[in-house]
C-alpha cells in the first residue's frame, strides 16, 4: 500500500538488473540530484512507460457510468432492505461515478436523502436535498423530494420552514395539473398529514431544546514552547551525534500533560485494502467499502454523505468547502492521476503533495541550498560541536538542522525537507525504484499540460487555453527535474519518517449496541515536530489524532531531563526483542532503549515471551525449549514440536476469524458455538495467559453482547480484562479500551453502581492517553449523566 504494487517493483528490478554495470555503480553512489540526472531517461517510452500504463488500467479511479448503475442498484437493493446505512454508502459510490451536473448525480443525492432520513440525520438528509436540487434533479419527481425537506424541517422543529416547504410542493403539484396515479394520490395524503402536524405542533411547541454540540468545551490549558511551534513550554529541542535531533523535558512532566499538538504538513487518506488493484479481466466492482469510501480525503473526518470529487471517481469529501480547499491546493493537479498514484502507492504521493503544497518557489530555494550545503551537511560533528559551544538559550537551537534563523522550529516545508532521507542507507535498487516511479509521476503530469498548475506559473490566459505538450519526448523540463528531485527525497525520507494517523474504526458486526472499536490506518503524512521524537520500545508518551491533528501526550511521569520517546510501532508488549529490531531496521538503527537494552544484554524476558507460551497438551503443564518443546512434568515427559504447536495455533486463529464473520452476517448462535469450541481445544495447548485467550474471551463478550446477554457479556470481557492486563499493564490505552467496551455493557445492562465504577476507571486512563476531550471520554460522561438521572427506584433495585 505504501510501496509501489508488486509488478511494477518487479518491472523496476529487471531494469535495474538489466542495466550496464558501470552505471548502477554510479547511481548507487549518486547524490539525490545525480541520481535523477542519471536516471531520468531510463524509463523508457517503449517498454517501461507502456507497461506501467497496464497496471494504471487497474485502478479504477475514472468515472464509469456503468458503475454508477451497479452502485445505484445495488443502492436500491439495500434500501429495499431497509439497511439504510449500507444503502446510503452504496449511493455515495454511484454518485461519485455520475457526471456533475447531470439529472442521474441528482437521482443519487435525492435517494440518498431519503437513506439518511430513515438513520435520522436530518441536517444532512437537507443538504442532500439542496445538492439534488442544485444538480438539477427531474421537476416532476421533486415534489416527493420536497415534502421529504418539509418532514425533515418538521423533524428538527422548524416549522415556518416546514410550512414553507410545503406550500412550495402545493404549487408544483397545481402547475402539475390534476393527476390520478395511486403515487400521486399518496403524495397528497402525506402532504395533508404532513400540514396537520405543523399545525398540531404550532398550538402545543415543546419546549426548546438545548443544542448540546454547541457547547464549546474549554480547551486544555497550553503554553506553546517559545521557539517549538506546537509543543509545551516544558520541552527543549537538543541535538547530539548520537541521538540527532530530539527533544527532552525542561521541568517535570505530570501523565496525561499535553506535550505536542501538530496539524500535519501534508497527510494522504491510505486506500484501504483496496481490491480494485487485483486482475480481472471484466469490469467488477464490489459493495465492500475502503477507507477511500468512508473518510473525508481532506480532513479525514468520517464521511455520512460525500461529496465526489468533479473529475474522478477515487477522491470524496465531507463538503463542498474540503471539495474546494483541496482542489484550489492539490488536487487539480491529482485528480487526472488517480490510477497512478494508487498504483505507486501512498508514499508517492504524499511525496507529490507535499511539494504542491510547498509550491515551486519554495521547493526550488531548498533544493538548490541542499546542494551548497551537501558538504555541511555531511559533517555533523563540526556543526555539533558548534552547537555544544552554545549557550542553552534560544540561540542553541540555530544551527539544528529545519532550524530558521531564529533558531525556531516550525512545522513548515523547511522542516519537512530536513527530516533526514537516509539516501546513502536505502539499497541502490530501492533508490532506482522510488527514481523511476517518480519520473513516471512527472512525466504525466507533463504530458497532461499540468506542468504550469505544478509550477504555480498558471495565468488566467493559459488557464483558459490550456498549454498543450510540447515535449512529447517524454524528457523533463529543469523545473520538473528540480520538482522530482525534491521528490525522491521525500518518498526516500518517509520510510523513516512517515507517521501514521489511525483512529478507532467501529468493526462492522452486527446491530449490537456494544460497538466494536479497533485502530485502523487511516493515512499517510509528515508531521515534523512529532518527527523529533524518538523512538523507545517503551515509550514515555501517547498519540491520538483527530482529523489531521495529532496531540502527544505524556503517559507516564517524565523527570526533568528526560528524553520524551514516541513508538514508531514495535512496542516491547506486542513483540519479543528478535521481531522488534527487525522491524525497526527498516528506520536504520538499532533499538538502545531499556527494555531492548534488558532483553538483549541481561536475562529478562518480555512479557510476549512469558506469557504467550504453549502448554502441555496432556498434563496442561509449562512446555519448555525452542524446536522441540518438552513438558515442564518429568511425570509427563510428553514433547512435541513446536513447529505443529504453531500450525495449531494458526488453525485456531482461522476458526476465529471464521466465527467472527457467522457475527457479521448476524448468525449470533452459531458463532457462540463455535468461539466457546475454539476456547476448548485453545485450552489444550495455550497457557492461560496468552494473548489470544483473552482475545477469544473478548470475542465472546462481544456475541453475548450482540443478544442483549449482558450479564454473560461482561463476565467474558473481565476476563479479557485480566489477561490484557497481565500483558499491557493496568494504565495502558489497552486497558483504557477494554474497560470502555466493558463501561458499555454494564450500562446496557443497568448494572448501574460496577457501571459508574467501570466508567470512573476507563475516564481515568483515556484521559490520560487521549485527553479529555477525546469522542470516548464524552461518551463515557453522557452514560455517567445518564445513569445518575435514572429514577431512584431503580438504583436502589441495584
Ligand atoms: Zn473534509
Ligand atoms: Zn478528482
Ligand atoms: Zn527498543
Ligand atoms: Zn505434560
């Protein structure tokens, strides 16, 4: 996903293979500049180019009318159904396939509207109504549309408008004429009802309701660092051969202390697994949906009806107005190259919209300092040495590389282009790759006359007489060169530092009240001020995000003096020491933090090692050994190895996977039967503390859950609880998770005094770990609210 797909790495390696010794040598020891110097014409017009071009054919990101009818279909299907979200989804996609403007976009928003009506969102149900409206939706079937508007304006207790809305719907339908269908006659009974209950409502208004989103909670209490933009005046940036550049606390640190709020500099919505990419050879399209299907591709909030983008059928937004802002910022430039850049992956492009975003004046002023400054910036060690001469005031932080003049680190492209590329690190091959595709991204923009909007040298004239190509060589003007050098950085820059944004995504399962979450990858982006923390297998801090922001928050008491550590991913509790520098070798360095430092040079064992272990299949005992594995019972002496432990460990998982998806397609019975079969024969050989113990028994919470058998439910999920405990460790996020979903069931369950206390414990973890303005946390106070406002009756019962 983040990589270029398969083929086209293949099709770069027999290339790179193929070429004349002499010049992979000097590629290989090429600077960024004369590796694109080198390297421009070797994708060629005859081979390369044409067979990229098939793969492109692939990924769907075109408008296809023919998909928009299966989309609207299937739409109507699931309407039919009554699964109104699945219909409202299905409808979005159809639209994103329909032309703007035409009377089918219109029939899209219009049936759509009607989707969300049923799920109870008005609002957006109107808006729905007004782009149908304003697409231009057929003036006989408006009418229905209408009296739709005048519900939901009845709904949200506007009544003028309602009436409004209704005498509108009179009109057209006295224009219309006196018709006799039985729809017609429908159409009146309902408006007539419709004019009864605004009049019922007018006599008798209910008393007005506090709108409680517009409550503005107080924002957390911040001092922004003097010269750090985005974090806490308790931090200070220093700069070491050793460590590069990171940051460290200037006073002590309380858990739960903001310490880092960033916007990222630019951020790119991952596909998902997107299945569009596999062969086929006729059209298919699938009703699964993507990330692609369900975020903003601005904002990345959570879409409920999507805006598609004008000109593809891939980019959608949650309004108009990220419509816009990304268009004016981006995606004008994007939009034609949509089969492109998901075929050569994430990390491509967030390399070319950083760059928009940065704009060629700026892109072109780096670059060319990164050439005069390619002998300073290979000695760090004088520039060190400067820095330790320098007193600790503002002026120490000056010659840090990002750095401005003042000796400020901001968010800005400067600090982008200076997060470290690692270009003599990465394998020559990989280099020849991330060369190649980025031609191959320049060269269409080029060949698509974008080449001015990329350059930001558009005038109104050329605007509206578009400059058509005039190298069809397929070789890149010197602005280009300079644009895709800066892009090769950046693509060779985010394998060490591309951060993930993930949010809690509600698993889809069932109708259950008990939701689900679990965190997915949601993008790609470049956040530079978070990029300055390094990384501990056992961090001292948090991450959360929300939209495109992420907020750093400490997770533990950090002494003044202490290096803040962020994890890039392998966390000491998930993975044993061997998979964890595995992992990280791909950032170039070796983990020195404790628990690495722990595992490798003394005895202790990770929590992975101890708790996820295999029991004797016939006394139940410890297994111990490596290869082949002995019962720890010398009356037992049974061995097995462990190569057959762990197939059956897989098989297990596979039924899991297997009963979970019985949960999905609502067949809650039999996916007891089988989790409860599953936890018997896992019992036979894993101890009872392995992770996936607890993860059956939350499985299991989760069915139970699903049948309104709180009781069952919560008794599974404290035993999760224990398990993932023993694990993370009682303050974890993990935790915090856990004692969220169990809050929920005992809530359901009115199990009110353990609910109130459950609560109470999930606020104090997730505040920590999220702050206290995070979407979990003002869930868990409007059940605390809740609760408390039941009649005493029933909380004496308990
Ligand atoms: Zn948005
Ligand atoms: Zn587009
Ligand atoms: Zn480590
Ligand atoms: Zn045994």
């Amino acid at each position: 996903m983040e990589l270029p797909v398969e083929e086209w790495r293949l099709c770069a390696a027999r290339r790179w293979a193929a070429l004349e010794p002499a010049l992979r040598e000097r590629l290989a020891a090429a600077s960024l500049h004369d590796t694109l110097r080198l390297g421009c014409g070797l994708l060629r017009p005859e081979a390369e180019a044409p067979a990229l071009r098939r793969l492109c054919r692939r990924a769907r990101a075109g408008k296809e009318p023919a998909a928009a009818r299966f989309y609207r279909e299937e739409g109507n299907r699931s309407f039919g159904r009554r699964r109104y979200a699945a219909a409202a989804r299905l409808y979005s996609q159809a639209a994103s396939h329909e032309l703007p403007g035409s009377p089918e976009v219109s029939v899209c928003f219009a049936n759509r509207s009607a989707a969300l009506f049923h799920l109870g969102h008005f609002e957006v149900c109107l808006e729905d109504i007004a782009r149908a409206e304003s697409h231009g939706y057929p003036d006989r079937l408006l009418p229905k549309v209408l009296l739709r508007k005048a519900e939901c304006l009845l709904c949200l207790g506007r009544l003028q408008d309602a009436a409004d809305a209704l005498s509108v719907v009179e009109s057209k339908i006295a224009v219309a004429g006196i018709m006799t269908s039985p729809a017609h006659q429908t159409l009146l009974k309902k408006l007539s009802q419709l004019k009864i209950k605004i009049q019922e409502k007018e006599s008798c208004p209910e008393p007005a309701r506090e709108t409680c989103g517009d409550i503005q909670r107080k924002s957390e209490f911040w001092e922004e660092n003097d010269s750090i933009s985005g974090a806490s005046s308790s931090l200070r940036l220093n700069f070491d051969t050793e460590r590069g550049r990171h940051l460290v606390a200037s006073q002590d640190i309380l858990p739960g202390q903001s310490l880092l709020e960033e916007e990222a500099f630019v951020s790119v919505l991952c596909p998902g697994d997107s299945l569009l990419l596999q062969d086929s050879a006729e059209a298919v399209w699938d009703t699964r949906v993507t990330n692609a299907d369900l975020y903003c591709h601005h904002c990345l909030r959570q879409l409920l009806a999507s805006v598609p983008c004008q000109g593809c059928s891939y980019a959608k937004y949650c309004s108009q107005s990220c419509a816009d802002v990304a268009w004016q910022q981006y995606h004008r430039t994007e939009c034609s190259l949509g089969a492109l850049l998901l075929t050569l992956g994430v990390f491509c492009h967030v390399a070319l919209r950083t760059v928009l975003l940065a704009g060629f004046a700026e892109v072109s002023r780096l670059v060319e300092w990164s050439h005069n400054g390619d002998r300073d910036l290979q000695d760090p060690e004088a520039r060190c040495k400067h820095l330790s001469e320098a007193p600790e005031t503002r002026a120490g932080t000056r010659g840090i590389p990002g750095c401005n003049d003042d000796g400020q680190y901001q968010s800005s492209y400067q600090a982008v282009f200076n997060l470290l590329p690692h270009a003599e690190k990465h394998s020559p091959e990989h280099k020849f790759l991330c060369m190649l595709s980025v031609v191959a991204i320049c060269q269409q923009l080029q060949e698509a006359g974008l080449e001015a909007a990329v350059l930001n040298q558009e005038s109104s004239e050329r605007r509206s007489k578009p400059k058509t190509c005039e190298k069809t060589s397929g070789e890149l003007s010197p602005e280009m060169k300079t644009m895709a050098e800066a892009m090769l950085r950046h693509v060779l820059q985010l394998q060490c530092n591309a951060q993930a944004i993930t949010v809690m995504q509600e698993s889809e399962s069932g109708d259950g009240a008990v939701v689900n979450k679990k965190p997915v990858r949601l993008a790609t982006a470049f956040f530079p001020v978070l990029s300055l923390l390094n990384h501990s297998c056992c961090p001292n801090t948090s991450v959360s995000f929300s939209g495109t922001t992420a907020t750093v928050r400490a997770s533990q008491p950090i002494p003044s003096g202490q290096e803040i550590f962020h994890c890039y991913g392998p966390h000491r509790c998930r993975m044993r020491v061997a998979e964890r520098q595995q992992l990280l070798s791909q950032y170039f360095f070796e983990c020195r933090c404790g628990a690495c430092r722990d595992e490798l040079e003394s005895d202790v064992k990770s929590v992975v090692s101890l708790r996820n272990t295999f029991s004797c299949p016939g006394c139940r005992a410890p297994m111990q050994g490596e290869d082949m594995l002995c019962c720890s019972n010398e009356a037992c002496a049974i061995s097995v190895s462990r190569q057959s432990l762990s197939c059956r460990l897989q098989d297990l998982q596979q039924r899991i996977k297997r009963a979970l998806e019985l949960l999905r397609d609502r067949k809650a019975d039999q996916a007891i039967k089988m989790l409860l079969k599953c936890q018997v024969d896992a019992e036979c050989f894993l101890s009872p503390e392995h992770l996936l113990m607890g993860e059956l028994e939350d499985h299991l919470a989760q069915v139970y859950a699903t049948l309104g058998k709180w009781q069952e439910a919560a008794r599974h999920l404290e035993r999760s609880i224990e398990i993932v405990e023993m694990h993370h460790g009682p303050s974890s996020i993990e935790i915090g998770h856990e004692l969220f979903k169990l809050a929920q069931i005992l809530f359901n369950g009115f199990a009110v005094s353990e609910a109130l206390s459950t609560i109470q414990r999930a606020e104090e973890i997730l505040s920590v770990h999220c702050g206290p303005q995070s979407p979990q946390i003002q869930e868990l106070q409007e059940m605390k609210t809740c609760l408390s406002e039941l009649p005493r009756s029933i909380l004496q019962r308990t």
